[in-house]
C-alpha cells in the first residue's frame, strides 16, 4: 500500500519556470491526505516559490526545497542544510566566471542575485513566483547559504560538468531543470531529504511512489518501489524509472494519482 508520495514539480506537474499548476491536483492531494497518503513537493524552488504555488493544500503535504536544503510541514522546519561559507565564495566567483547567465543564491527565509538587469531577473523569476532581492555583493551576505543556483544560457546538464569537474567532492552539482546549474552541500539532494523523511515518518520504498523528469531527481525515484518518469524526462530519468507515462503537459502524474483514490 502506498503511504507517501513525492513529486517534483518543474516540466513534471507543470511546465518549468510557470506558476499555474492545474486546481485538480489540489482536489487530489487533498483526497489523498484524506486517505493517510502524504504528499511531498519536491523541487529546486525556494519555499517562499513553492507555498505560494501549493497554497491551497500547504497544510496538507510536506515542502522538500531547494532540492534537499530545506524540508517545511506546517510552518515547521523538520530539515536544513547550509553550504560551507568558504566553499560557497569560491562557487561565486567560478559562477561568476563561467557564464554570462544569472545567479541566484537561496537562504531560508528568502532569495538574492546580483543580477544588475533588474527587469531581466523579475521576468525569469516572475514565473516561479518569486521576488529576488538584489545585493551588489553576494559574497557579504549574512546568514546560511543553503543554495547557489546559475540560469544558464544553454543546456543545464553541459554547464554544470566543468562544475561538477572542479567542486564535485565538496559539494553535489546538478542539472536542474533545462536551464539551472544548482549546487547543494555534499551528500545532499532530494533523495537524501526524502530518505530522512521516511526514516521519521516510518515509511518504506515499498509503500513510496515518486515523480521526476531530471536529474536531481534519480536520488527520489531510487528509493520508490513505484517510480516514474514523466515522458519528457531526460534519458537517465526514464532508465531510473520503473514506470514511464505521458508528458507533462498532458497531466500524466494526475492520471497516475488519480488511480490511487
């Protein structure tokens, strides 16, 4: 039986980088709760992107951001993970020259970039949902740095190699999404936040189903008797997955939900 499942949301429940996610999924996580089944939204948004999305059914499921840095149920932390502040100047500066594209560097309670083209930045996140606060200096930020993320011009999974190459041992690089390079800290990503949540929860693979389309989600779907990779996952995705349906925007993850009620 299932007890838990965790979905990521990008190009999987809703187009990447939109804000509009189809009410009937509210319906369904609601009639899920109702049957003892926990949803996780799991994603590489920050927390403040994602409840505003999942308004409607926050208090009903659990928030796995920032892919894995931050795990919220009700209003309550129930995980945090920080960047080391030495390694997290040093990604700045190899961002910073590495590609033209957009820094974003996530905290708890909100998000930065020194992004000086303030129209271009609020048109990239204004689809996520989420208002960037601008710094001049990235670097003099107070706080845990839970995240540093780059918009890249071209593909994710090819920006983030000569990342991975240079930091891969002191901290977890990955595609996220077509367009983002995130880098976590090491040894977590959205598998390891889910693992702790069904170590407290008491939850099994077996009684776990997951959703994913890239590549930070292989840590999710390996721990899921039940996987799936929706049809326009990237390859690794699909060979990860148990199970592969339809594309995201025919409402796949909704049909297999559905089947559950």
């Amino acid at each position: 039986m299932i007890r838990l499942i965790a979905s990521d949301l990008d190009d999987t429940l809703l187009p990447e980088g939109t804000s509009f996610l189809n009410p009937e999924y509210f319906d369904v996580i609601r009639a899920l709760h109702e049957k003892g089944i926990l949803f996780v939204a799991a994603s590489g948004r920050h927390y403040n992107s994602m409840k505003r999305l999942l308004a409607p059914v926050r208090d009903e499921l659990i928030f796995l951001c920032g892919n894995g840095t931050c795990v919220v149920r009700q209003g309550s932390l129930m995980d945090l993970r920080e960047l080391e502040r030495g390694l997290f100047t040093e990604l700045l500066s190899a961002f910073h020259a590495l590609d033209p594209g957009i820094v974003l560097v996530d905290q708890p309670d909100k998000s930065w970039s020194d992004e000086p083209d303030r129209e271009a930045l609020d048109r990239l996140m204004s689809g996520y949902g989420l208002n960037v606060l601008y710094t001049e200096n990235l670097a003099s930020l107070e706080g845990p740095i839970l995240k540093i993320a780059l918009h890249t011009g071209g593909d994710a999974a090819q920006a983030a190699a000569p990342v991975r190459e240079r930091f891969g041992r002191r901290a977890n690089v990955m595609a996220a999404g077509s367009r983002w390079v995130d880098v976590v800290p090491e040894g977590t990503d959205k598998g390891s936040s889910l693992s702790a949540i069904q170590r407290q929860l008491g939850i099994r693979p077996e009684e776990t189903m997951v959703f994913g389309d890239n590549e930070n989600d292989i840590g999710m779907l390996r721990l899921a008797a039940e996987s799936y990779a929706v049809g326009n996952a990237r390859q690794a995705v699909k060979e990860a997955a148990a199970h592969v349906i339809g594309d995201v925007r025919e409402d796949a993850v909704l049909k297999v939900l559905k089947s559950l009620l």
